[in-house]
C-alpha cells in the first residue's frame, strides 16, 4: 500500500471489485504512516477517478484520525482508522439488538396508539350510528309528534275558550242593544233624574227662604217704618220736603205728620199720613 506499485494495484483492486459485485461495501483502508507512505490515496487516478467511478460504495480509512488524504474526501464515508471503518460497516450486534427492541416497543407503543384510536373512533361510529338507526329516528319522531299533539290541543282549547268568551261578551252586547234594555235603561236614568230634580228643587226652595228671610231681616233693620214703630214721626212741608229742624219751620206753615199704625192682619206696621196746621 505505498510506493510506485501500489497506485495501479489499487485502481485495480477498485475495478476487480466493481465488476465482480459480490459484496455490499469496499474498505479502502492503511495503517498509520508518513505523508509519503500515504501518498498513493492522493493520486489522482485513485482518489478522483478510481473511487468515484466504482459502482460499489466506498468507506476510507486511511493512516490515523488526524490524516487526511483526497480519497477520505471522494469515497462515500470517510472513518478516522481502519478499525474505526470495520465498525461503521459492521456495527456491534448488542447494538444492533439494542436498536431492534427500542424499534419494537416503539412499534408496539405506536400500535397500542393506533388501536386506542381505532377504538375511540369505532366507538364514536358506532354511537353515531346508533342515533342515526331509523327505529331510534322512530322514536324520536314518534315522541315529537306526541308533543306536536298536545300543543295542537291546547291550543285549539284555548282558541275555543277565547270564541265563547267573545261569543259571551257579543251576546251582553246585543242584550244592551235590544229596545226593551235600552227604554229600561232610560226610564231607570229618568226615575234617578226626577229624584235628584225634585231634591234639587227642595234644597233651591229651602235656600231662597233661607236669603229671603235675611234680606227681610236686613231690610227691617234699615226700614223707615221700624223707626216710625217705636213712637216717632216723620213730618214734611207742603212740597213733600222733609222736616229736620223745628227752627225752619213757622207759624201757620202746613206740614203733615206720618206715623205708625199697627194693623192686626199680619202683625205688621204700616205708617199713615195726616195733615194739620201749625
């Protein structure tokens, strides 16, 4: 794997394997060494062209972790040592078997999942169906017609109560309206109006009285003929004028004398003239 001949025996290694086929990966691996021992990886025949026209896929493991060579960069996957290349071809069984059960009860857990779902979703199905089952349907509008019915009955009830309350209400209105009520009716307001008349006309009567006997009463105080009652009398001259001073009047002059006489036709004065000389 180093010197003059180990650039053709890897171009023809890669080739040999490429056509034969018969395996899944190719390692190109070497040991640790200098630049010079790992110089045939950098040629160009092998790094550019070997590897990249290889049909099968190339894993490099060429020298320690810390070497690079062109074919780490053109192979497939570069590991950091040959032993570290086996490992990524190979993995570690327990590994593996590890990986395999953290799949599985992934797998059972999805399962378990999708079953739970199944489940709730076969059962959502199911109650929907069992509400959409035309003898449920039945019922419910077997029930709904029920109640339709009793609606329509107390409804046409009540419809009924209002025509005879209407009805009642049309026959006191006619019964108001016939001839014999409304002549009742009237005298009924005739006989109240003559009572009330009449008790008008009493208290009216009973009121004149009541002023007139005042403004007798008042107008007696006032009258001259309750003066001439109590012994006085009222003299006036020829003309008619009335005489208020004894010194106006003279010997031989007429004056006349009015006084109050008391007539028993009633108990009421009355005053009578009389003419002298004096």
């Amino acid at each position: 794997m180093q010197g003059a001949a180990a650039v053709p025996a890897l171009i023809a290694a890669l080739q040999l394997a490429s056509r034969r086929a018969e395996c899944d990966v190719i390692i190109l691996a070497r040991g640790g060494g200098s630049i010079e021992d790992l110089w045939a990886f950098n040629d160009e025949g092998v790094a550019a062209r070997a590897i990249r026209a290889c049909a099968i896929p190339v894993v490099s493991g060429v020298g320690h972790e810390i070497d690079f060579t062109i074919a780490d960069f053109v192979a497939d996957v570069r590991a950091p040592t040959p032993s570290g290349a086996a490992e990524l071809v190979v993995p570690d069984r327990q590994e593996l078997l590890s990986t395999l059960r953290r799949l599985r009860e992934r797998l059972v857990q999805s399962g378990r999942r999708e079953l739970r779902t199944a489940a709730q979703l076969l059962s959502t199905l199911s109650h929907r169906l069992q509400r959409m089952h035309p003898g449920v349907r039945l019922g419910h509008s077997a029930q709904r017609l029920d109640e339709l019915e009793q609606r329509l009955r107390k409804a046409l009830y009540a419809h009924a109560q209002q025509q005879r309350i209407r009805l009642s209400h049309a026959f006191t209105a006619l019964l108001r309206a016939t001839p014999a009520h409304q002549v009742a009716a009237l005298q009924a307001r005739n006989a109240e109006y003559r009572i009330r008349l009449q008790h008008a006309l009493q208290r009216r009567v009973q009121m004149s009285i009541h002023r007139l006997a005042l403004a007798q009463h008042k107008l007696d105080a006032v009258s001259p003929l309750a003066t001439l009652a109590r012994g006085f009398a009222v003299l006036t001259r020829a003309d008619g004028s009335v005489i208020t001073d004894a010194r106006s009047v003279a010997v031989g002059d007429e004056v006349r004398a009015t006084a109050a006489t008391t007539e028993r036709c009633g108990g009421a004065s009355t005053a009578q003239e009389s003419g002298e000389d004096s």
